[in-house]
C-alpha cells in the first residue's frame, strides 16, 4: 500500500481496503463477517471521538499530553524476536503508573466496517481488546482502545499521555498468564496524519498498542483533532500465583 493511501487513514469512520494480507485483520467468524472483515475495517479509532463528548474539555479537566521526551520508539531496541507467548484472549489490563484497572472488552467491526468503542452510556471506564489483533503476547501487534472521556467525566484512558518509557502494563489473560510489558514510546498524532501502518501493521515481536483520543477538542466537528498511542513490548510474564519470569 502507498504512503498516500495510509495517510488517507486519519480519524473516526474511516472505511479502506486492506489488500496486503499481512495489515489485514484476522477474522474468527464465518459467513459475511469473515469477508467484511478481510475486505474492510475501519481502522482508528477513535475512541472518544466517535460520539466526541468532549466532557473533559468543557468541564477544564485537561487531559495529560505525552511529553517530547517521553516519545521514546515505536519498538524494542535492536532487532532480537524477544519473548512471547502463546494464543490467550485478554481478560483484564492493569497499568499502575496512571491508576487504571480495567475489565477488558472483545470488540471487532461494526455492519458499516467501522472499528467497534466501548459504550460511552454504559462503558467509558472498560477498555477494549480489537479482537481481530494478535491476543498480548503473541508475536504481532495486540491492540487495546478506551475512551479519553465520557458523558459524566473522564473515562478509562483519560491520562494515557502520562505514561513514559519504561512504565509496566500488565494484561492478565485467559489462561492466567499476565503479560508483563515495557512502554518504549508515547506519542500523539493528528488524525490526519495517523501512522495507520505503524499501529496495526505486523511485527517482528510481541508488542502493544495503547490507542485514546488526544490533543486539541474541535467544537465546531465535535471531535479530538489528534490519538495519543503507546507502544510497549512484551519484557516478561508471570503465570497465576506465580514469580515473574523473563524479565
């Protein structure tokens, strides 16, 4: 795919092919789905934009912004696989550093193509998996979206921009197993000019991809201008009632 079709990828109902098998989401459902879903997604997200409340920002609540020194890299240093662990679905993810503790919801598309968001009337402070990512852990990028803020305040991934290099994000799966991860970057990017590729594209190594709404709030279109994502890299795991171990 060309720069200029990825760069055409830049905020909320964004709806593209995705002709590259290796960008494509992996669907685990049959029938119509499964080609929807091999043929388009809509592909930011844009939590919090999608329905673009902007509480926080009426209410002169400012949401942390990632710092020029906390941009760090997209990815682990050097080019070793590193670890990584098997195929289990996500139950929960806990990042200490910002306080948040979330039950973790399995999302895909929505019937137009459109990336599915948690409920701002029922579930602005559950984060959710994009379930046709690679689960946490495994070799590839695993995605997690939340909402910056809701109709009553803000929501899950109000201080995502907090984070820096270095911060541990546990995401406890199914198995029992927690993944331990690394951020190595936080960064915020206009919609416009959203580096598609970069977050959902396949990698070489166990990573995660943090995704909210950022930046400035627009009145006038009722949407946040800017996604603030993390990338962290899987460092270790500790399985149930156990030592961590890898790290």
């Amino acid at each position: 795919m060309g720069d200029a079709e990825w760069r055409r990828i830049a905020g909320c109902r964004v709806v593209m092919s995705w002709p590259q098998s290796e960008y494509a989401p992996q669907a685990s459902t049959s029938g119509s789905l499964r080609a929807r879903v091999a043929g388009v997604v809509g592909v930011l997200l844009i939590v919090g934009g999608a329905a673009a409340v902007g509480v926080a920002v009426t209410a002169q609540e400012h949401a942390p912004q990632p710092s020029l020194a906390a941009a760090g890299a997209a990815g682990p240093a050097g080019k070793a696989r590193g670890p990584s662990l098997r195929r289990s679905l996500p139950v929960s993810v806990d990042i200490p550093a910002i306080g948040v503790s979330s039950k973790l919801l399995h999302l895909g598309v929505n019937s137009d193509g459109t990336i599915q968001v948690p409920s701002l009337y029922t579930r602005p402070g559950e984060a959710a998996w994009f379930k046709y990512s690679a689960t946490p852990g495994q070799i590839g990028a695993s995605v997690i979206e939340g909402h910056l803020d809701g109709y009553h305040g803000p929501a899950v991934f109000f201080r995502l921009g907090a984070l820096r290099p270095g911060n541990r994000i546990d995401v406890t799966l199914a198995d029992g197993i927690t993944a331990v991860f690394r951020v190595t970057g936080v960064r915020q990017y206009r919609k416009s000019s959203f580096p598609a590729k970069a977050v959902y594209g396949a990698t070489g190594y166990a990573t995660l991809h943090l995704i909210t709404c950022g930046g400035a709030f627009d009145h006038a279109t009722g949407h946040y201008l800017s996604s603030t994502v993390v990338f962290a890299s899987l460092t270790s795991s500790r399985p149930a009632g156990g030592s961590q171990a890898g790290d």
